[in-house]
C-alpha cells in the first residue's frame, strides 16, 4: 500500500511541474535554481519530460527538472545558441559557430544526457529567441531572412520578405512582419501563406517589437505609443504610452504593459477599445513579459526593479505584490506548468531561475 501511494505521488508530481501541494515560502518561491551569469535564452518547457530548458551567457544549456528545480545535465554545445525549440517530445537547438560559419546549425538533443546530433543547416543566423510556431512546425527568422522549419526538425521554404524585421505573427493564414525602417518608422507588412507580399503600412515611431493579434486586431508598439491595424494592414495610434514588453491577452481583455519612466502599468482593455482597469507598478516594464492565466483568472507582472504582482484580471485588484528579482534580458519566456499552478521566472539580477506559486498568489482572493 504504501509503495503504491508512493507511485501515486510521484505521477502526480511528474504531470503538474512543480508539486501538487504548494510548499512555499512568504514570497510564493517553491524552488530557485542559480547560474553564474543572467540567463539569455528560453525558458522552454517539455512537459512530456518534465523539463526546462535555458541558456545562460555563456552560453551554457541547462535541463532543470521543473518539480524539483534539481539540475538534470548542463552542456556547452559548439555553437553559440539562438534558439531553444521542443517540438513533441524531441528536443533541437539553432545555433552558429564563431570560427566564420555564416549560417546556423540545427541539433537534437539527447533529453536523458544532453548529448547532440546534427540535423541540418540554413544559411542564416536567426534573431534570438525569435521563432514563432505554426500548424506544421515553426517559423525562425534573421533581421532580413525567414526559414520554415517541419516538426522533425527539417528547414523547408527560406525566404527574405523584408529588412530590419523585429517580430511575426501569423493571422487568418497570413503572417504579419514588424520591421525598422531607415529612419526608424515603423513598417507593418502583410504576407500570404507562402509568403507573397501582400501590402504594407508604416508610421512614424520607432518599432519595439512587440507584435500580439487580438480580437480581430494587431497591437504593435513603439516607444511612444501603442499602435493598432486591421487586416488590410493599416496602422493607427491606439493608445499614447511606450509599449517594450510582451501584452497578454484572454478572450475578454487584452493586457498591456506600460514603459513609460514615471508611470509604468498593467492596463486591461476590453473588445470595444475601452480601458477595463489600470495599476500602476513602481517602475516601468520593459523587459518581462505579461502572462495570463486562465486557471485563476489573475495576470502576471514584473516591473523593471524587480517588483512582481499578481492582479485579478477582471478587476485589475492586487492580489499579491512583492520584491522579488528583476529581468534585465529582452524576449525571455516565462512558461507555466501544464496546470498553470506555476509559472517559471529567468531572472537577470540575481541570475536564477524560479519555480512561483500562482495558486499561492492567487489564493488571497
């Protein structure tokens, strides 16, 4: 009996990514893993092995098990990385090498020892951790090239739509380009399926990157302004504050971080265009991502000082606020368990990676 409650608990444990039982301390932390130097790029989950995946600085690849924390293999591959892609249950990475090799390189990944196997190559060094997923694989890009890569890992079509491209987005089997132009407008570019151009829109304002489709919509933002399109595409001025984070969206809202220097904020805004709720954070966000969970209806958020909150996604009501760490890094991923009970935090300063209890957060509701 007690061998099978054992199994029972370790199932459990396996298919919830961090445990079934919180067991945090005061600041909603279950575990932390630390590296020597800011982690740089992923985190990517794999939940059929129950692990996360992340680069540091130096370029160091680590596979942390995500109900422990506990460190499962580390490896300096030969290549400086770009991008961390689990697709099913294989694991690949793209990187290139720094003795002239002008294009990228694509390896698998042993999951159980870290060792590697070549795939293939492209003849390009994608953005990185730029790659957007899509029906049949994922799209990786450079500054001016695109290459379809198949869920075996395979590169398919390769192709160079525009220059200075920040971000894609893929939309009613169209995909959407953010690119800079010479004098740092912004150019917003439609393109179909098989990437014929299809029209383009600019306006003048320098690019973030941040690119999200939502209700019938594109949201693009700058450094002054939060920009809108319809599908056609056509920009215009949505709301008048800098956006250099990651929104979020859920079917009712679409959540926005605000960089303004001395009145950063979480804002909701609901179908119509109008603003749901507001909160104020203590600094600007800039780097992290907002995340949306569905599981208890709450956004994430973490200002640029390293100050996290959780807020009620429909009321905008603080649910939980703390000093945590801060994320210094551009495009970092912030993934959830398969339950989304937790959500996985690379920090820049201190370098570490965190395991934090959204159910925790959540429960002062």
């Amino acid at each position: 009996m007690k061998k099978s409650i054992q199994a029972i608990l370790m199932f459990l444990l396996v298919f919830t990514g961090c445990t079934i039982i919180d067991n945090v301390d005061e600041n909603g932390i279950l575990w932390e893993y630390y590296t020597p130097s800011p982690i740089a790029r992923g985190v990517e989950t794999m939940p059929t092995e129950n692990l996360l995946l992340f680069a540091d600085e130096g370029n160091t690849l680590y596979a942390i098990d995500a109900g422990s924390g506990l460190l499962r293999w580390k490896i300096a591959p030969p290549l400086t990385l770009t991008t961390i892609l689990p697709i099913d249950s294989t694991l690949y990475v793209i990187g290139y090498s720094n003795t002239g090799l002008q294009g990228s390189v694509i390896m698998s990944i042993d999951t159980l020892n870290g060792s590697l196997s070549k795939v293939e190559s492209f003849p390009f060094k994608p953005l990185p951790n730029a790659s957007l997923k899509t029906a049949n694989g994922f799209l990786v890009y450079s500054s001016s090239q695109v290459a379809f890569l198949s869920n075996n890992g395979k590169v398919g079509l390769v192709v160079s739509p525009a220059n200075n491209i920040l971000a894609i987005e893929e939309w009613s089997s169209s995909y959407y380009i953010v690119s800079r132009e010479s004098d740092n407008s912004t150019k917003l570019s439609k393109y179909d399926s098989s990437f014929s151009f299809q029209g383009s829109t600019t306006y003048a304002d320098n690019p973030t990157g941040r690119l999200l489709f939502w209700n019938t919509r594109l949201y693009v933002g700058t450094d002054n302004k939060l920009l809108t399109s319809d599908s056609s595409p056509s920009l215009s001025v949505f709301k008048n504050f800098p956006v250099k984070a990651a929104m979020a969206k859920s079917v009712s809202y679409l959540y926005v971080p605000s960089a303004a220097t001395a009145n950063g904020s979480v804002r909701a805004y609901d179908t119509t265009g109008n603003e749901a709720w507001y909160a104020l954070t203590y600094a600007a966000i800039s780097y992290a991502p907002l995340m949306y969970n569905s599981s208890y209806n709450v956004v994430f958020a973490l200002d640029d000082n390293g100050n996290l909150a959780v807020y009620d996604a429909q009321t905008g009501a603080a649910l939980f606020t703390r000093y945590i760490a801060s994320i210094q890094k551009p495009n970092l991923k912030l993934p959830m368990d398969l339950y989304q009970n937790y959500i996985f935090i690379p920090f820049s300063s201190p370098s570490k990676l965190v395991c934090f209890s959204l159910r925790y957060a959540a429960s002062s509701r």
